[in-house]
C-alpha cells in the first residue's frame, strides 16, 4: 500500500478517500465543538433550574473539543501514515459521533434552559400576581380596620349617650316618696322638670322650679279658671250684644242725618255762580246779584 508523500507524490484512491473523509468529519467536529460551545455559553445564562443541564452541556462540548483535537492529531499521523490514516478514519468517527451526542445535549440543554426560562417567567408572574394580592388584602385589611374603629367609635359614642340619658333620667326622675323632697338623689338642689311619685296622694308630681306641683291640681286650677273665664266671656258676650244694639242705632241716625244733609245740599250741577238760600225749610239756588237790587227795602 503506497504511502501519501503529499501533492504529487505517490498514493491511491482508496488512501485519498479515506483522508478527505477524516478531515470532513475533523471539520464537522470543529464545527460542533463550536456550536457545543456557543450552546454552552447560552445555556449558562439560563435560570437556576437549568444548572445541572448546562454543566453536562458543558462537560459534553469540553469532551467533543478534546474528541476534536484528538481527530486534528489523527488526521496528521493519516497525512504521513496510510495504516495511521484508518486509525484515524475510526478516531475521526467518533469524534463525530461524540460531536453529534454532544450537540443533542447542547440542544437539550437550549431546551432545559428555555423551559428554565419559561418556568422562570411563570414564577415570576405568580409573585407578582401574589404581591398584587398581598397588597390587595393589605388595603382590604386596612379598610376593615378603618371600619372596625368607626364602629368602635360609634359604639362607645353610644355607650356614652346611653350612660347619659341614664345619668339624666336618674337625676331628673327620683322615685317614690310619701312627701316632697328637697334634694334630687344626688344630693344636689332641685331643677325645673323633676319628677317624683307622691305615694302618700298616689300622685306624680314635677317640680316647677319654685314648688312641687301634680298634674290633677293643675288641671283643676285651669277647669276653674277656665269656668270663671266663661263666665267673664258670657258677661262680654250680652254687653257686647247692647254694643250691638246700640251701634245699630247710630247707624240709623247716622243714615238719617246723612238724608238730612243731601236734602240740605240740593244738586250743585248747572249753578255755577248762584248762592245757597233758603226759605226756612228747603233750600234752593239763587242767582247771585249782578246790579243794584232791592232785599227787604234796601238799596245795594
């Protein structure tokens, strides 16, 4: 078997082939020693998840670099040995098989690394959609106990009335007793309003501000006032009948003298410049004088 001295020099076809074979596949072992890097180095920007994947991925694309070298150095001794080149032949195979291999493993570590990733943004979602939640039930919380102190509020202003109407029925109703008190039950002087059950009269009795005093005597001191007041207005009521009476006579008279005086006051229409006169009973229109006249034998 001849022995490839290089261009020119002695060899065959079936040596020739099997070297351009080896540095083909030498080539694509470069090449995907190449791409197993690049894969590599993509995969360790990957999330934590994909961590275990990128290391494989890496030791892979280490093992196809040396697996290439190793074809580099084959492809070499096959240059200068025919028997060396069918080492190299087989080293050179697998080298690329190994290549291969550690390209599907760069590939799936792309693949783990880009489910990393999804798995990554999806958390990442879910702690935002969390925190959303979280500060939407802060608010909510906030807001209840907003409220929760407004009711409070609201219950001890109730409390409060309540203890104050209390305190002011028990300061303006005494009780029972057989006479008038004094004090209220506090000790303290009387005010305008308070009450008290009389059980000696079986009477409830207020305090008037000056005396104590019983919704029965009241209403008896008012009856009798109101029947002398009936009385006074019945009094009224016949002198203001003869009042009546009387006014009905005046306006007789007033309307008779008033008759008297239109007869007194003939029609003035048409009598310009004549004089009132009278013959002792009806007066009449006389025309005044113009020249010298004669009145009861006298000259004027």
């Amino acid at each position: 078997m001849a022995i490839y001295r290089g261009p020119g020099g002695s060899g065959d076809a079936t040596n020739d082939a099997s070297i351009a074979a080896v540095t083909t596949l030498t080539l694509r072992a470069e090449t995907a020693a190449t791409s197993s890097e690049g894969s590599a180095s993509a995969s360790s920007a990957s999330a934590s998840a994909a961590n275990t994947s990128k290391t494989n991925a890496a030791a892979s694309a280490s093992a196809a670099a040396t697996s290439a070298s190793t074809a580099s150095t084959k492809a070499s001794d096959a240059a200068s040995s025919a028997s060396g080149a069918s080492s190299s032949a087989v080293a050179a195979g697998n080298s690329a098989t190994a290549a291969e291999t550690a390209q599907g493993l760069a590939e799936d570590a792309q693949t783990a690394a880009e489910t990393a990733q999804g798995l990554a943004e999806t958390a990442q979602t879910a702690a935002e959609t969390a925190q959303g939640l979280a500060e939407t039930a802060k608010t909510g919380a906030e807001t209840a106990q907003g409220l929760a102190e407004d009711a409070q509020a609201a219950a001890e202003a109730a409390q409060a009335a309540a203890e104050d109407v209390f305190t002011q029925f028990g300061d303006q109703y005494l009780g029972a007793f057989a006479s008038d008190p004094a004090l209220d039950n506090s000790g303290n002087a009387l005010t305008t309003g308070d009450i008290y059950f009389n059980t000696a009269d079986n009477v409830l009795k207020f305090y008037s501000g000056a005396a104590w005093v019983a919704p029965e005597d009241v209403a008896t001191t008012a009856a009798a006032n109101a029947a002398t007041s009936a009385t006074e207005a019945s009094g009224y009521a016949t002198d203001a009948s003869g009042f009546a009476d009387d006014a009905s006579g005046f306006a007789d008279a007033a309307s008779a003298s008033a008759t008297l005086a239109a007869s007194y006051t003939p029609d003035q229409s048409g009598h310009s410049g004549e004089f009132l006169t009278t013959n002792g009973s009806v007066t009449s229109w006389a025309a005044a004088l113009t020249s010298t006249s004669t009145i009861n034998g006298g000259s004027f």
